[in-house]
C-alpha cells in the first residue's frame, strides 16, 4: 500500500486574538469575555504545538490568519471613508458588528472545513468543503478567505477539489471537521465517515444553546464528495446544552480507535451498531468510552479532555493522547486519562500542552487544527512554504514577536494603530509562505 500519512494543517492565531464573548454555547468564551488577551502568547503556544508534532515526524502545515478587523464586511454595512474612519464609525454606532469584524476565531481549523481523503472518494481526489459557520456571525465571515487559504495550500486540481461552503443558510448549518471523525484501519485504507449533527434542517429548536449543525449539511457533504461508508449520527441533546458545541468536545478517534463520553451521542448504542456495520469486512473498531460516572459532563467541558489530538506517532504501536493542560489540572479528568494509557487499549500514553490562551475562548489542541490524510505524492505537491520545519518555525516566531501584542482588551479593537499592526504583520506572512500578493482583500485593492 502507497505510503499515507495524516496531516495537520493548524490555524495560525492572529493579531486580533481576544476575549470578546462572541459565542453562545461555548462557556469558555462567555466567563472569560472581556479579559486581556496576549495575542503573543498564544500564537507562539499554538506555534510551539505545530513544532511539537512536526518534531515526532508528523507532517505539520500552517494556515494563516485571515485578515482582520475586516472592514469589507462593515463597508457592505454602509460604512464608508478611509479604512480607519470605517472601523472608528462601526465601534461607535454598530459595535457587535465590529466586534464580528475583528474576530480571530479562525484559529480554530478544525472548522474550517470537512475533509475527505482521496481512498474515500469516487474520484481518487481529496475532497475539501469549507464550512459555512452561519450559526455564529462572526465565524460567518470566515468561509470566503477559507476557500482561497486551502486552494493555496493544496493547488493541483487534479489531486485535490475544495469546494465553495454550502449556501450559507441555517438549514444547511455547517461546523466542518470539528464534527466529523473517520475510522479505517490504516490512514490509507478505505474507511468510515462519522458525521455528527444536532438538529434537522426545520426541526423547531429549544434547546439552551444552538446546535450549530444540522443532519442535511452532513448529508449534503458525503453526497458532494462521494464520502465513503458515512455514517450519520445525533449529537445528545444533553451535551449541546452541557456546553458542548462541537461533538469534538466529547468525542476523538482515528485509526480503528472512538474515544468518547458517555453522553457524546444522543442514540449511543444505535450509532456504534451503525459504525460497526459499515466497518465490517475493513476493520474492527475499537470504542473506548468513558462514563460520565468517572467524569461529569461539565468536567469534560471545562478540561477539555477529548478535545485533544489522537496521534499515530512515527515508530510507537500505540495511539498517543495530546491533552490540554487544562486535562492535568482537572483531577478526574486527569485520572481518566491515566486510566487510557494504563488500560491495555489502544492509546499508550498521554501527553499535555500548553495553549491556555486558546483553551480561555474555548479551543483545545483539537481545535487548533484540520486533519488531512494525503498520500505521498499529495502530500509533495502541498505548498512546502506552508509546511513547518526548523526554519519556518524560526521565522514564524521572529515575525511574532515583532507584529504581536502582549496585552490586548475587547476596547483595544478599536485603536486605528492596531489596523495599521495586522495589516503590516499580515503583509509579510504571505512572502514567508509565499502565497503571493493578493491573498488578502487589503492587497487587492
């Protein structure tokens, strides 16, 4: 069998990285608006992850910041003048539109897109459809940049098609990878889609929080890509209103290998008949479940445990689990992830980062990041100026370090300088990993 191996392509923070409560549902973000943030702090703990996994062999890409604050969106508000005086009108007369413009949510690439790997489509292609994220209105601005940010990364058409998002609509709400899991048993060998949802396209909906995805978005996805044995499956209504906006808050996997809450799933005996029926005569699947008994939803919430990156580590026979800090700190989250590596199952040992500032607005390792099987010769014909090494790292840093706050409040994004600062740091980001120069609207103008 061809060489396969799962990629990471991780959301680079940026500039604009905040506390500003955008998001209902996810608890994180709403107990720590209006904190300081320290914008340089976390894009070098996301940078120091991306390193981390590139160093134990795995192929690690960058996706880059998308340009913000984003005052396109609030021109097609009606604000107008220079670029400056648009923002300073939109903070004083419409300030929750401004607050969307200036966002950095995305960081977190697990939603920026669904992936399909070439094994598992009809056309021996790797399928990419960028999620629409129409649930929330700052993370509906995202799909657009998205699109252009993987047909960059991966532009050969012929080995890989990124669609536009789904008609963003909340009938077909999308949320991307971030509830999707694929199971096989090698990275190259045909396998299962799980797709999770939380509500029917016009189903009336009452529960405390939004469910941000519905059945009709993942339905429409398999079917454009063609995905291969998918598997369609409820999030528990229990776990949207516990806080658990993504199921990526309950649930992991790869290889044969489900790691999930006991509350992940709303039909939990239903769903993994139906995993088990589709992986039949490809592989055995190994569910590795953990009752809310030894860990209270709120407890995964606020640890984040299954909001870590299952990893196939080059030379080890077992999965490694990487956790939040948060997971160590939690101490029945901790126990229940001793009790993983401890059990003869199939991960082996767990290991913990560091990436508070994401994890303060609600985004695990997990989170961070887009899962994307390539084969070898996918994964050559990738940008290799996006792939980090030692080099790219160094520069990466440097280029922090010069652009990025150490400080910056909800009130700060609205200083004209900080403008001047994200386009400046965003201008040089495209010569380091040479995606040309007009990748951002402000340089297309």
């Amino acid at each position: 069998m061809m060489s396969t191996v799962e990629a990471n392509a991780d959301g680079l923070v940026g500039p604009t990285h905040s506390y500003a409560g955008l998001a209902p549902g996810n608890i994180a973000s709403q107990v720590n608006a209006g904190e300081a943030s320290n914008p340089r702090a976390a894009v070098l703990q996301g940078l120091a992850k991306m390193k981390r996994l590139a160093d134990l062999g795995i192929p690690q890409f960058v996706l880059p910041p998308h340009e913000r604050p984003f005052t396109p969106f609030l021109r097609a508000l009606g604000f107008s003048g220079t670029d400056a005086e648009v923002l300073e009108r939109a903070w004083k007369e419409a300030p929750a539109f401004a607050a969307a413009a200036c966002s950095s949510s995305q960081m977190w690439a697990a939603n920026a897109a669904t992936v399909t790997p070439s094994v598992d489509a009809p056309d021996g292609r790797v399928h990419f459809t960028p999620a629409n994220l129409v649930t929330n209105l700052h993370r509906s601005l995202e799909h657009e940049q998205t699109t252009r940010s993987l047909r960059r990364l991966f532009p050969d058409p012929r080995r890989f098609a990124v669609h536009d998002a789904l008609n963003p609509v909340a009938h077909l709400a999308d949320e991307g990878a971030a509830n999707h899991v694929r199971l096989a048993a090698e990275h190259g060998a045909p396998g299962v889609n799980l797709l999770v949802w939380g509500r029917e396209a016009w189903e009336r909906w009452e529960g405390k929080y939004p469910a941000r995805q519905t059945l009709e978005s993942c339905q429409a996805i398999a079917r454009r890509h063609g995905a291969h044995r998918p598997v369609f499956a409820r999030q528990a209504k229990a776990a949207i209103d516990g806080g658990t906006f993504h199921n990526d808050v309950v649930c992991v996997g790869t290889r044969t290998a489900l790691l999930f809450h006991e509350l992940a799933f709303e039909d939990k005996a239903g769903t993994l008949a139906a995993i088990r029926a589709a992986a039949e005569g490809l592989f055995q699947p190994e569910f590795v479940e953990i009752s809310a008994a030894d860990l209270p939803l709120e407890d995964a919430v606020k640890s984040y445990l299954f909001n870590s990156q299952l990893l196939v580590v080059p030379g080890e026979d077992r999965l490694v689990l990487l956790a939040p800090t948060e997971t160590a700190d939690n101490p029945r989250a901790h126990a229940a992830a001793q009790s993983l590596a401890t059990a003869n199952g199939p991960i082996g040992r767990v290991e913990y980062v560091d990436v508070r500032q994401s994890m303060r607005n609600g985004g695990g390792p997990a989170c961070l990041r887009l899962r994307v099987v390539l084969t070898e010769q996918e994964l050559a014909s990738a940008n290799a100026f996006q792939r980090l090494n030692a080099g790219l790292y160094g520069r990466l840093c440097e280029w922090a370090e010069r652009w990025y706050r150490e400080e910056l409040r909800p009130a700060d994004l609205a200083d004209p300088q900080l403008l001047t600062e994200t386009r400046g740091a965003l201008d040089q980001l495209t010569a380091i990993l040479n995606l040309g120069g007009d990748f951002y609207p402000f340089q297309r103008v």
